[in-house]
C-alpha cells in the first residue's frame, strides 16, 4: 500500500513543485483515502512532505535565479510566527470541519488560478511598499489556514504574489521559499502528536524530494505558465469533488 501511496503522491507533487506549492492540498487527501487518521497521520506527513518539495524546488529556483529574496524575508517571518498557531487550532477543530474548509481552499485555488491563466506576464516587476505590507498580512493569514489544515499556505501564497505583479515563475520561485519556511514551522507544532510509521515517513520523502526536482526543472526551464495553470485547476476540481461525496 505504501508503494501506491508514494506513486500517487509523487505524480501530484511534479505538478506542485511546477507551482511553487508544496502538495500538501493532495497529499492529505491521498493519505485519507489510504485509511490514515487525519490528525495524527495525515496532517503532518502532508505539511512534512510539503516543507520537503518546496525546500527542493527552492533549490533549482534559486540556482535560475528566479527567487526575490530581498522582497521576501517580511513574508516568511509572518509565515515563521503564524504557522505554529495554526496546528495548535488545529487540535481543537473537529475533524469534518477541517475536511470542509480543506475543499473549501481547494476550490478557491481552482477558481483563482483558472480566472488567471489567461492574463499576458507582467513585462516589469516593481511590487510598492503597500504591497509587500498586503503580502505580508496574506501571507500570515495562508500560514496559519495552511498550518491548521495540514499545508504549507502556497494555495493563497502562489496567487497573491501574480497579484502583487510577479511573473508566474518568479511567483513560484518566491512561494517555494516562503512555503518552504511556513511548512518547517507548521510541521514543528504537530511532529510532538505525529504517529505515522518511519517507513512511510521515509519513502514518501524520497519519493517528493525527486518530484520536486523534476517538477521544478520543467517549470523554470520548460513550462509554458498558461497550460500548469489550466492543468492545476482541472485536478484541484476533481480532488475537491471527491472529497466532498463522502461527507455530504
């Protein structure tokens, strides 16, 4: 069963790793679905496994030269310090509500993408102090969400920063190190109620280290931004609707 489990969580992280997100939006789905317990399996190997391909992706973004570390150490601060409270919540949320809000981001992030794909890349990328204050605020908000909900925060993370006016890659290559840092942190909170055998732990991290090379080679030296995007949203849909059949 661990070997199904690590193919489906390989496939679903390439596509992530190609997003600057770590896939901890499917690979806590995955895990539900596989029969492991929400909170104390599920949650923190997918913010485990999510900290894990963004930490890899970071590492061919920034060797592209594609990070904007200067504009984005005030973001992973607010992810450091609000990550940990989001586990902490989590503990006391009941099991069916986080499953809700977990479609519930799932959705918004289908919908939002989609509604960008289209859009041409910004030719020049000069994000204003407003902004990266904005930035700063979301992003506290997408680590703790995340954190409650086993992710690392790059579903609101990824979209804001397009938003703020960063080209797709340089948006993913940012989200990577940012999630990164949020997933690290969130992981801290919940590794103390953790029960997930080291077997798994250890070929699931094997198998999203390699997903995360691959998927974040293709983004920075093949991708086209338009056809992740639309590709993305499709598979965040159906993992949505399958989630949601089981609790409605």
């Amino acid at each position: 069963m661990i070997a199904l489990v690590a193919v489906l969580i390989f496939l679903v992280s390439t596509v992530f790793a190609m997003l600057g997100m770590g896939g901890g939006m499917l690979h806590v789905p995955i895990l539900l679905w596989f029969g492991y317990p929400l909170k104390t399996v599920a949650q923190p190997v997918g913010i485990l496994l999510n900290g894990i391909t963004t930490l890899v992706a970071l590492v061919v973004y920034a060797r592209n030269r594609l990070v904007d570390w200067k504009g984005s150490w005030g973001m992973a601060a607010a992810a450091l310090l609000a990550a940990p409270l989001g586990s902490i919540v989590a503990r006391m949320v009941a099991d069916r509500l986080l499953i809700i809000l977990l479609v519930l981001m799932i959705f918004f992030a289908a919908i939002r993408t989609l509604l960008t794909a289209h859009k041409a890349e910004p030719e020049k990328f000069a994000p204003s102090r407003m902004r990266q204050v904005l930035g700063t605020i979301v992003v506290a908000f997408a680590a703790f969400l995340g954190a409650m909900l086993g992710l690392g925060g790059g579903t609101l993370i990824s979209p804001m920063l397009m938003w703020m006016g960063y080209p797709t890659k340089k948006a993913v290559a940012t989200s990577a190190f940012v999630v990164t840092v949020s997933s690290a942190s969130g992981f801290a909170g919940r590794v103390g109620h953790m029960a997930a055998s080291w077997e798994l732990i250890l070929v699931l991290s094997l198998a999203v280290m390699l997903a995360a090379w691959l998927g974040s080679w293709v983004m920075a030296t093949r991708a086209k931004p338009k056809w992740v995007k639309y590709g993305y949203s499709l598979l965040l849909v159906g993992v949505g609707i399958k989630l949601l059949i089981p609790i409605l």
